[in-house]
C-alpha cells in the first residue's frame, strides 16, 4: 500500500480547523453580550458593550478602582475602567458628533472611563476599538477625552447604557451601574447633516421624481432654513411635474424670504392644482397668517367646486365668524349639517352655532 506524507503545515491547518468546526456557540453568562442604538436626527450612536453584575460585590474603588492603575497584563502601565467587561466597550457614531461640546469625527472608538473619587469622570475615546479591555490602553491613541460628573443613582445589578434627555440635535448617554451613573451629552448637527445627505441622494434615482427635491425643499421649510437652494429643489420637483406640492413649497419659502409678492403667486398656483382637501388647507394656512381675505377667496372657491361637501361649508363658516359675519356663517354651518357630515365636522358646525346662540336641537 503507498503512504502518503502530508506537509507538517497542512497537518496543523487541518487540526485546527478540525478543533474550530468541533466547537459550538455558547453563551457568555457572566457577561452577557449587547447592543443599544440611538437615532438623533439621521444620524446614530451604537454602542457594543457586555454587561457585568454586581453581584454583591464592592465596586467603586474595589472591582472598578480609582484613576488609572497598572493591571498587571499587557502593554498600559495606567489603565482606565473598560466600562464594561470582556472586549472593548464600543461606540460608534454615525456622522461627525460633538461629546460635551467637543468635536468628534465620526467613526468607532473603544469608550474607556478614567472614575475618581471626588465625584469627576473622564469619559475616554480611543482610536483603538478593537483590544481585550484597557489592557492595551495607550493615552497616544486618545480621540477625545472629556470630563463629567458622575451622580447616584437608583440601584442597578447590571451594566447598563441607556440614552436620555432625547431632542431634536442631542442625546446623553448614561452609563448605569449599581448606585452611579456616568452621563455624557452628544450632539450632532442635524440639519447640516440632513442637508448634505439630501444634496447627495438627489444626485441618484432620488432626484429623478419629483418627491425627492420636493421633500428636500419642504425640510427647508418646516426648519426654516437654507432658503435660497430650497427654492431651487421646488424648481426642480416643479420642472418633473407640475402640481400642487411644488407651487405650496415655493409659496411658503417666499412668505419666509418676506417676499410676499412672489408668495401670493406661486399660492394662486397652487390653488389651480389644489384638490378638495389641499384647497382647504390653504385655506386655514391664510388663516393662520391673518390674511382672511386670502382665507375667504380660497374657501369660497372650495365651495363653489364642491358644493355638496359638508366639510368645506363648515371651513368657510369658520372663516366668516372670524372676520365677524356671523349670519353668513350660521348659513354655511347650517348648511353643512344638512349635508350629513361626519362625526367631527357635525360637532364642530353645531359647537359653532352653540357660541353664537343659535338653537341647535333640530341637529342633535
């Protein structure tokens, strides 16, 4: 019989390999695995930690000690806390970030936490995310460091980080641990960000339809911002067609560019493309402004294009009262009810006439 002689590194590839399939996945108890991810604008921060208990144990001072400290492994002679247990504790911001006032690029970084005993933490990111705890700190390889207070807090078995004081451009990040928490504030700058993503998405298919620089330019709006290249996206939704969306955006960016002239003829516009419930809307948005002739001409147009609608005669009730007709808008609130409307709009004519001290019994 031959005998085949296999190579010696091959012969060790194979055991290895062999030990690897062999093995199967098993939980890590003591510590157990995490992740928590927060949304602040579009943007996000994801933190990748495991999660120690107590477990009767003394912590402060004792499991976790003061300062910095020689652990007697590996390369860092003054190591922080870990702030977890097992691999680096992780956090990963998703665009450029601010950390307690402090500029972030975006990006991974190990978080480490350097506790003393006067009450004062520094919250540690490292450009090394990728090593066994802080064995192998190195100051060198600091992203950032700031410096909190840490607080009591109510009694926590298990590590845990968690996110609070959520707002439009902000979140804290909190650090829980039995009776203390470790808080830090991040921040992005949302709009900005938005604003970039948006110039880019509609660079691809995005920009194709005209939904794409229609939301654009509506984010302008709503936020009251970037002026000037939100009316060149109504432009361009405009340009891909034609509707109501368009001329509205462009109006409202007018009205807040204080170019009025330039507002009224983009709303009469949008007011040639309007359907049934936009129409209304323009309505009360004149309203809202205080220009209730505006509001009139556009509610009246309404009821003219829908006259058997009991919603629309109830809006245009409304605006009468309000510039002080109230026989004309007792006629279009009457009116409204005898068209059968629905729940809400019948309570709204009927709470109507109620306040101007008309007898209401006959629609109840």
């Amino acid at each position: 019989m031959r005998k085949v002689f296999l190579p010696l590194a091959l012969i060790i590839g194979l055991i290895i390999t062999t030990s690897s399939i062999a093995q199967i996945t098993t939980p890590r108890t003591p510590s157990p695995a995490a992740e928590v991810q927060q949304t602040v604008g579009i943007s996000t921060i994801t933190i990748n930690y495991s999660r120690p208990a107590v477990n009767g144990r003394d912590i402060w001072g004792a499991l976790v000690p003061y300062g910095y400290n020689n652990l007697g492994f590996g390369t860092a002679t003054a190591a922080p806390w870990r702030a977890g247990a097992n691999e680096n504790t992780t956090i990963t911001f998703s665009d450029n970030a601010k950390v307690e006032g402090k500029d972030i690029p975006a990006g991974t970084y190990a978080l480490f936490v350097g506790v003393h005993e006067d009450g004062k933490a520094d919250i540690i990111f490292s450009k090394n995310s990728t090593s066994w705890g802080s064995f192998f700190y190195d100051e060198k390889e600091d992203q950032l460091r700031v410096q909190v207070q840490y607080k009591e807090n109510a009694m926590t078995e298990r590590l845990t980080y968690d996110f609070t004081d959520l707002a439009k451009n902000s979140a804290t990040v909190v650090l829980d641990w039995e009776k203390k928490r470790f808080p830090f504030k991040v921040e992005f700058d949302v709009d900005a960000i938005v604003l970039n993503n948006a110039r880019n998405q509609l660079r691809n298919a995005t920009g194709f339809s005209f939904q794409g620089p229609l939301s654009a330019a509506n984010y302008c709006i709503q936020n009251n911002i970037n002026h000037e290249e939100a009316l060149q996206w109504a432009d361009a939704a405009i340009a891909a067609n034609p509707n109501f969306g368009g001329y509205f955006a462009k109006a409202r960016l007018y009205d807040l560019m204080g170019k009025e002239t330039e507002a009224v003829s983009n709303y009469d516009k949008a007011v040639e493309l309007a359907n049934k419930p936009q129409l209304n809307f323009m309505g009360y948005t004149m309203m809202g402004k205080e220009k209730n002739e505006k509001a009139m001409e556009y509610f009246k147009l309404n009821v003219k294009r829908n006259p058997k609608d009991a919603n629309v005669h109830d809006s245009l009730g409304e605006c009468y009262r309000k510039v002080g007709n109230n026989k004309a808008a007792v006629k279009e609130f009457k009116t409204s009810l005898s068209l059968s409307p629905i729940p809400g709009v019948k309570a709204n004519s009927i709470r109507n006439l109620k306040e101007m001290g008309e007898d209401t019994s006959t629609y109840e």
